[in-house]
C-alpha cells in the first residue's frame, strides 16, 4: 500500500483531500516527516485514523461493500458492451459512436471501482460469470439473439442502464455523508442516467419504440414503460407518486406520467441481486 | 446593473472565496465580514435583495429549490415560445421537461413549507428563445449545472431521505441533460466536458453553481453558510 496512491486515487475526486487531512497540506504531502513521526507497522491504522477524520463515521468495511456491488454492475454492464461492440454486424455505423461512448464508459468504470477498492485496502471482486440471454448459463434466457438483433440487443441495454441508475441510488444512504465515495458514487450514477437517457433515444430515433422516451414515464399500476413484460421486475416501484410525504399527483396536480417521469426511484442491493442472478449473471 | 458594479461585486466574491481559504477563519466570522464587506464595496446594490439558503439539510433543499425555479421559468418560456422550426418530437421532449422541472419546483416549495426561499426572479436576456441553438445551449448549462450541483452537494445532506430524494431527481436531470446535448450534437451525451476520464460526471460546489446561476437571476441567491 502507498500513501501517494491512496491520497492520488482520492484526490481524482476530492480535490480537497489534503486540506481534509490536514490544514498544513505541506507535512502530508511530505512522506518523510510523516514516516519519521508514525512507525511503519503503524501506518494502515495511521491511515485509517486519518480517512476516519476526514470523512466521518461510515466504516470501510460498509463502503467496500458498496463499491464491490457496483463493480459487479460493472463488469455486468462493461462484459454485455464490449461483446455487443465485437460482435461483427451488429452495431450499425449510426450507433457507433452512442454504444461505442457507453462501452468505453462501463470499462473505464470497472477500472476506476478496482482502483478505489483497493486504495482503500479492499479486495475487488471478481468478474460474474454472465448469460446475456438472460438464461443462467444455459444461453437459451428471454433474449436469445441480444447479440444478432439490433433491437434486442438495445432493449437489453435499456434495462441494464435504467436498472444501474436504480442500483446506485439504492446505496446512496449507505455512503451519507462520505464525501468521497459518495461523490463517486453520485458521479458515476449520474453517468448511468445519460446512458440510459442515450440508449432510449436510440431506440426512439430507430423506430423500435416511439412511446418510449429518454425518462420512465409510468403509470400508478405499472411501473415498466417499456413494453418488455419480462423486465417487469426491474421497473417495479417507479410507479411510485409519492415523494417525502407529498402526494405528487392529488396535491400538486401531476400527472401519473409527469409524476413518475420526474423521480427515479432506488432498488436495494436484494432486489438488484434479485433480478440479474440466476438469469444474466449465473448463479 | 452597470458592468462595473458586476466587476466589483465579483472582485468581493474573489477577496471572500481567498480570505476563506487562506485565513481559516470561522464560517460564522467569515460570513459577517463578507456582508461587510459586499456592503462598502457593491454600492448601489441592496444586500438585503440576495436571498440565503440558509443552513444544514434546509439550506441543501432551498438550494435545489432555487435551482428548480430556474429550469422551471426557463422551460416555461421554452414551450410558451417555441423556437422557430421547432419538431414535434422535440416539443414533446421540452414540454415533457418543463413539467418535471415544474413539479420538482412545486415539490420543494410544499416540502420545505415555511423554511422555502422565496420565488425568484429571472434574468434570461442572454437567451434568444426564438433560436433553436440559443435555447439549446441554455437548456444544456442549466441541466449540466443542475446534475453537477445535485452530485457535489450529496455529501452535506445528513439525512437519508433526503439523500434519497435528491438521488432521485439528480439521476432525471442526468436523463435531460443527456437529451439536450443529443439533440445539440448526436452521440454527445457523456462527452468529456461533463464526463471525465474515469466516467464519473462533474460535480461542483454549492458556490461555484451559483456565482453560474446568479447569472440567469435577477434575485440573487448566496450561500453564506456553505
């Protein structure tokens, strides 16, 4: 373990992390004056005191947690992009430089997850043994031809991107307060969203689905707006209408549409697990 | 407001953003002494016109709130007068946003009740509305600006769920941000002015989005306990 990666690693999105730990930015960033004052053995606790302070009570264990769930959205998102992008005559030249964008992001993703995880002395978890068909192994799921139709292949896409927008805000509370894994974390789902805003205009503009548009516009009994009954599951509770106590639709005049377009609603990490083992990823 | 006025109210900023990062004084010490200072220097501006957001989980939801009024009276104008050779789809896409930020916008003022900020008032004169790419641009800054303040303000939220509802309404500000920079440039929707290398999306500081949308407001918003 090397403090200048750790504190690099973190820098890249909190650039205040040396003010954090220390007002005297000049003693950290100066590991000979911190090694001389904390004996070698003693440096992970050291450390660990330090992050403790700059970042308050969330404990590693719980963060690690977190961020080895969504590396395993990762890999998930990353492994189905990159087979979609080298599967030859799939992708037409249009949607190059829209899956082209989001196979990049998912890779760079799964690299970023791995590098903070370990920064913070976890292990990353590896790789799940995926079915893109969605049939646990035996390739014969919901979506046998995801990687020679175009259509499918998109609409996989689409439940992928809208399921890991709810992932990460699942975890969200998990990370209160922690400024720079949430920040991370809110980052990157922030990032799902704009996939997931892409890939139904795609699917829009190609004419595969033209009620769908780039939010989930649901009504008060069916939370999947998109026509995909199988996915049913993955839209459950956006149907939802009611926000911190306010009734969106009977107090301020919504409708179920607006209503339910305006706010994604979080899925935990049960129901997620729930959705892709057994199916995309094997159990 | 003259151009030198807009000079020295950003001199003071300056002088206050420098004082707070070098001297270490309190927030609250900090804070005094910016509206003294704001008062001697920015003649001919009332301090008592800028509106604060005030404090802890309030001051974060007053903040969203401020912002929602901003992309709601944009999109109203936006829909009210449509660009010219505007689509269909496009102002179905528009109209479909201006309803969310609406309801955003009226969801923060029932949940805050009376801690809510008062509704302000808007600037768009930069904005020519009847030009496709003028109000596109804008829209893009606003929901650029909107998903970079939601994911750089989480962390000061203490409470779970209003971390969780924050979650929910950053993610479709994400969804219209990707759409807007689509409809500017196709395939743009994650590209590196807003996305970095890793592929995480920006995010900014509480002061830094509003020295942005003071530009669009004629009622001013600060953040003094921020």
């Amino acid at each position: 373990m090397n403090l200048f990666e750790i504190v690099d690693e973190i820098e890249k999105v909190d650039p205040e992390i040396y003010d954090r730990l220390n007002p005297r930015r000049a003693a950290i960033k100066n590991i000979t004056s911190f090694g001389s004052k904390v004996a070698f053995a003693a440096m992970p606790f050291a450390l660990g005191t330090m992050f403790k302070k700059a970042y308050g009570q969330t404990s590693t264990a719980g963060v690690i947690d977190v961020l080895n769930f969504a590396l395993t959205l990762e890999y998930l998102e990353a492994g189905f992009y990159d087979k979609g992008m080298k599967t030859a005559g799939l992708v037409p030249a249009a949607g190059q430089a829209y899956v082209g964008k989001i196979t990049q992001d998912e890779s760079v993703h799964v690299t970023f997850l791995q590098g903070v995880i370990k920064s913070l002395g976890g292990t990353p978890v590896t790789a799940p043994t995926v079915d893109f068909t969605g049939g646990n192994n035996k390739g014969n799921g919901p979506f046998p031809t995801v990687f020679s139709d175009y259509k499918i292949f998109l609409a996989v896409a689409q439940v992928f991107e809208d399921t890991g927008v709810r992932a990460y805000k699942g975890q969200a509370p998990a990370l209160l307060g922690n400024q720079v894994v949430l920040t991370a974390a809110l980052s990157i789902h922030a990032v799902e969203a704009r996939h997931a805003s892409a890939v139904r205009k795609l699917r829009y503009d190609l004419g595969y689905d033209l009620n769908t548009r780039p939010w989930i516009r649901s009504t008060t009994t069916l939370g999947n707006d998109t026509g995909v009954a199988v996915a049913n599951g993955n839209y459950a509770g956006e149907e939802n209408v009611t926000q911190g106590g306010v009734n969106l639709m009977t107090a301020l005049g919504a409708s179920a549409s607006v209503a339910t377009a305006s706010f994604d609603e979080p899925l935990t990490k049960d129901q997620v697990l729930a959705l892709l083992v057994g199916s995309f990823i094997v159990s | 407001m003259k151009p030198e006025i807009n000079q020295s109210l950003g001199e003071a900023n300056m002088a206050r953003r420098s004082f707070l990062r070098y001297a270490g004084a309190s927030a609250a010490t900090v804070a005094v002494m910016g509206v003294a200072a704001s008062c001697k220097k920015d003649r001919g501006v009332t301090v008592d016109g800028t509106i604060d957001i005030g404090s802890g989980d309030i001051g974060i939801l007053n903040y969203a709130y401020a912002l929602e009024q901003l992309e709601a009276a944009f999109y109203l104008q936006v829909i009210a007068t449509p660009y010219s050779g505007i689509s269909s789809i496009e102002t179905s896409y528009l109209t479909d946003i201006r309803d969310h930020e609406v309801l955003h916008r009226d969801f923060f003022k029932a949940a805050l009740g009376t801690s809510a900020i008062i509704g302000l008032t808007t600037d768009f004169s930069s904005i020519n509305f009847s030009d496709r790419t003028s109000v596109l641009s804008a829209a893009k800054l606003l929901e650029d600006t909107g998903v970079t303040a939601y994911d750089g303000a989480g962390y000061l939220i203490k409470d779970a769920g209003y971390l969780t509802i924050a979650g929910k309404i950053v993610s479709v500000e994400a969804r219209h941000a990707a759409l807007i920079s689509n409809l500017l440039v196709a395939g743009s929707f994650a590209a590196s002015d807003q996305v970095d290398a890793n592929g995480l999306n920006k995010a900014a500081s509480i002061k830094d989005v509003l020295a942005g949308a003071n530009g669009f407001l004629k009622t001013k918003v600060s953040a003094s306990k921020f």
